[in-house]
C-alpha cells in the first residue's frame, strides 16, 4: 500500500494536495492501494471527502509520537510518499527506521536528504542542489489533471480574461490584480479556490466588469471558456498551458521566480513579476495568444504520472 503524505493550508497553499489528488487518481486507475494522511485543514478535507478517498488528520508538527511507525504497522504501508515542501529530518527517519521506501516531491527540507527519490518537478535552477539520494528532475514528472484532455483547443483571441491566483491565495495577490485590472477598464473572471480568505476585501472592490467565482467544480472546465489566464506561479499555469489557455504569471513567493522564468521560456506563458511589482504594461501590447496556446500544448502534456508510477513500480 502507498501512503500518500500532504501539507495543505491557509499558510502552505493548497497545490501540494491537488497533485496528491491527481496521484491518488492515477494509484486507482492502476488499482493500486493507498491511504493519504492531511494535517488539520478544513477546506483540503472537503475535497478528500468529496473525492471518496480514504484519509486520516495527523499532526504533520509532531516530532515526538512515533505517529509514522503507527500508520506503517497498522495499515502495513509499503511506500511512504512526502509532498509537503519542507520535510524534517526526524520525520524521515521515523519512516525510514522502518525500511520503506521514501519518496518527496519538490522538497527543500532536511528530510528530502534521506529520501529515496525526490521529483523535482518544479525546481528549475539549473544549479540547485536539490537533496535526496536520486533526483528526477524536469517537467517529464509534472502530475497534471488527465482533465485536460478533454478541454484542450487554441487560442486566437483575447475576449475572456481569468484571473485565478490558487486554493488559497495566501498574500491576497488577487484583490491586486482586480484593483490593476479595473484601473485599466478591463473585465475579468475571478475564481477563487476553497481556502481563499479574502472574501471582504474582494468584495468591497467587487463590480467594474469584474465577475466572482468560488470552487468551482471544476477548474480544467473553466479553462474551456477563455483565452488568457492571470496565475500565480504553482501548478495551474502548467494545466492551463497544456490545456491551450496562455498564462500571465505572477509568483507568490520567492521560489515561484524561477518556475515562471520557466513557464516563458517554454512559451505559454509571460511572467510579469512577483506579487509586490506586478508589471502589467504586457495587457496594452499585442499578446501572441495563438503562438503561447499552441506552445503551452506542446511542450507541456499530461503523462508525467506515468512516469512517475513507473518510477514507483520499480522501487
């Protein structure tokens, strides 16, 4: 049995448990078994919940109960799989002690040092050190919602505009963008995801052409029906480019520079700073949408979960 091991919160972010989402989806298509344990976050066990999977609440701060040998001997786990970002050293040998294998996705912590492969997907500093004792680096292990198969088309025109900063939106980059946005006359879509907690102060500058949505059902399907994406800089400009739909991307935090340096270069997608400097000038110059769609299609796909339950068959 796989165990499935994710952070999620207000603070964290929630993209960490929407690529746990998409694992857990490709572990049952294979009809492969698995447990996924979550910290206390009462939107990310909703979406647990909603999902049908089966989970437990842990207290992930925890470096004293041996709450790992518990979970390994009781649900007789045979893989042990991190995507919290930040993994502690104790932890991993709690797990390690107990002679699995140990696998991390995009982890800077003291853990990942330990870990048996680290996925580092999204870690596009050519000269990271990025710790663990084997490193599969690259888009090539990107885990994207199948979904998106079913949506992809090519832009041409720019006559819908999204704006979709992430779960949760931690530093609120959202009510920036839709006060740039209305300062410029431009009408927009905004979607917000189940851990936002902005509400009041997107309400106050609610209206001007600009229309709100909360949790979608699903995101992929908005996608369908529009021609430009404003993002921040985690997962969703990646499904957005693979889908057709080209990015504006403005990074949340520090590390998301590189991964929207990243997301230009490979071509659907225009990075226009950090949340504190948001340069939104690209909006009153002639965005080539059509080239950005159908580079984001080709460079970007949807069989990095092969590769990764490839990788995990052969441990």
């Amino acid at each position: 049995m796989f165990l499935l091991c994710v952070e999620s919160s207000h603070t964290r972010g929630m993209g960490h448990l929407f690529r746990v989402l998409n694992l857990a989806e490709a572990l049952k298509k294979n009809s492969l078994s698995f447990l996924i344990l979550i910290n206390n976050h009462k939107p990310s066990i909703n979406l647990l919940e909603a999902a049908g999977h089966n989970y437990k609440v842990v207290d992930l701060t925890d470096f004293n109960m041996d709450w790992e040998g518990n979970i390994i001997s009781t649900y007789k786990i045979d893989v042990w799989i991190n995507d919290r970002l930040n993994t502690d050293i104790k932890h991993s040998y709690k797990v390690k002690n107990h002679g699995i294998p140990l696998i991390t996705f995009d982890d800077r912590g003291t853990g990942a040092a330990i870990a048996d492969i680290n996925f580092a997907s999204m870690v596009f500093v050519g000269d990271e050190d990025v710790p663990g004792k084997r490193v599969l680096r690259g888009v090539k292990y990107l885990i994207l919602n199948p979904e998106i198969n079913r949506f992809k088309r090519v832009r041409s025109k720019l006559s819908n505009l999204l704006v979709t900063m992430g779960g949760s939106d931690t530093h609120g980059a959202t009510i920036k963008v839709v006060e740039l946005l209305i300062n410029r006359n431009f009408s927009a879509t905004v979607i917000v995801g189940p851990g936002f907690e902005h509400h009041e102060a997107l309400g106050r500058i609610a209206g001007h052409g600009i229309t709100i949505k909360h949790s979608v059902p699903s995101l992929i399907k908005e996608f369908n029906q529009y021609d430009l994406a404003i993002t921040g800089g985690g997962i969703t400009p990646f499904e957005a480019n693979a889908s057709g739909l080209p990015c504006l991307v403005i990074a949340n935090e520090q590390f998301e520079i590189p991964v929207a340096v990243k997301l230009q270069e490979l071509g659907g997608s225009i990075f226009i700073g950090h949340h504190e400097d948001i340069n939104f000038s690209v909006l009153s110059q002639d965005i080539p949408l059509e080239k950005m769609s159908r580079a984001g299609m080709e460079n970007i796909t949807t069989d990095g979960v092969n590769h990764v339950i490839a990788e995990l068959l052969n441990l």
